[in-house]
C-alpha cells in the first residue's frame, strides 16, 4: 500500500473508532462551506459499498462533504457504473485508495447463499456466485459470512483487472486497493489481509 493510501485508510478508521464509540462529528454546513465544496474536491478515497440503508460509507467512517467519493451496489458487486466511478476518482481525483466494503448479513449475499440465482442483475449475481464457490471450498463454519468476505476479495481482483484506470495507477504505484468487512451489530469496520 502507498504511504498516502495508508494515510487514507489511517483517517477512515479513526472515523470508525468515532462512529463505533458514538462520538461521531456532527457535520453542519454553512452557505460558504457549501460554496466553497461547489468549487470543486478533494476526496481522500473512493469508497464502494452495499446499497444497503445501514452502510452509508460517510456515516460509518465518520467524514464529512468532500471526503469520500462513492458507488453503492447490491453485494458490492463489480458493475459497470462502480468501474466509472474509479476511473474518475482515479484519473480525474487522484485518489489514492479503493476501498471496497462488505457488510454482515448482506441480503445480496444471503440471497446467492440461499440459492437464489436468478432475476435483476443476472451477472451481477453471478459475480456473489464465484465468491461462494470459492467460500465453499473453505469448508468454512459460516458460509454467509466466509462468502461476504470472498465477494469483497473478487470485487477487488475484477476491479483491478477491469478499469484500466486503477490498473494503471496500481501498476506506477500511484493507488492501491483493499477489502473490509462492516460488522453491522458492532459497527466495526475489520480491513482484510491482503492476497
């Protein structure tokens, strides 16, 4: 990891300690705050999440406008728009890191886990599909969970693979990518070991 990703993932944890312990920031801002965010910003990550109601990335990493640049997708899947979104927080931001964040009891997850295999989003699910081969193979205790974390690590070897942006920029050395998983009962935000 980068110094300047490492930085990256240092201030978002610490948002996490505040919000876990609950004493997250009050974000307010004043009409030249929201003026002065209009000029433009410089956001210290980009953030993929579940489009669930409980993992809003600014809330559970305790920032404010400006710092977070984000895509939400059932499962934290691979889709097209999330691999847009890179290429502009890379290319266009400079961002330093991609974080890609599962949950517990994801319901996208829970749903493959259960067999549910088709409807909306048919390759989509097909992506939380090979997270649960791979997770099977581990002869784990709890599937669900081995499989939220095998989702995050696929996620992020497509990612790297699929937008040319973050390849590049992993390849000079200019960002890097990590996993974690959001533990909704506690709050906590655990970071993946990497492969």
């Amino acid at each position: 990891m980068t110094d300047e990703a490492a930085q990256s993932l240092e201030t978002l944890l610490a948002g996490n300690d505040r919000f876990q312990s609950g004493e997250g920031t009050l974000h307010q801002y004043s009409a030249e705050d929201l003026s002065q965010l209009a000029k433009g910003q410089s956001p210290i990550a980009a953030i993929l999440t579940c489009s669930d109601s409980r993992v809003a990335p600014e809330v559970i990493f305790d920032q404010p406008l400006g710092t977070v640049f984000a895509a939400r997708t059932p499962g934290n899947v691979s889709a097209d728009s999330v691999k847009w979104m890179i290429d502009i927080a890379v290319d266009e931001l400079g961002v330093p890191l991609m974080l890609i964040v599962g949950h517990t009891g994801c319901l996208a997850v829970t749903q493959i886990v259960k067999g549910e295999l088709t409807g909306p989003g048919g390759h989509l699910r097909a992506q939380i599909s090979s997270a649960l081969t791979r997770a099977k193979s581990r002869n784990p205790a709890d599937l669900l969970q081995e499989t939220v974390k095998e989702n995050v690590y696929h996620t992020i070897e497509r990612l790297s693979n699929e937008s040319t942006e973050l390849r590049h920029a992993l390849q000079r050395g200019k960002a890097s990518i990590a996993g974690a998983v959001y533990d909704m009962q506690t709050g906590d935000v655990a970071v993946l070991p990497e492969r």
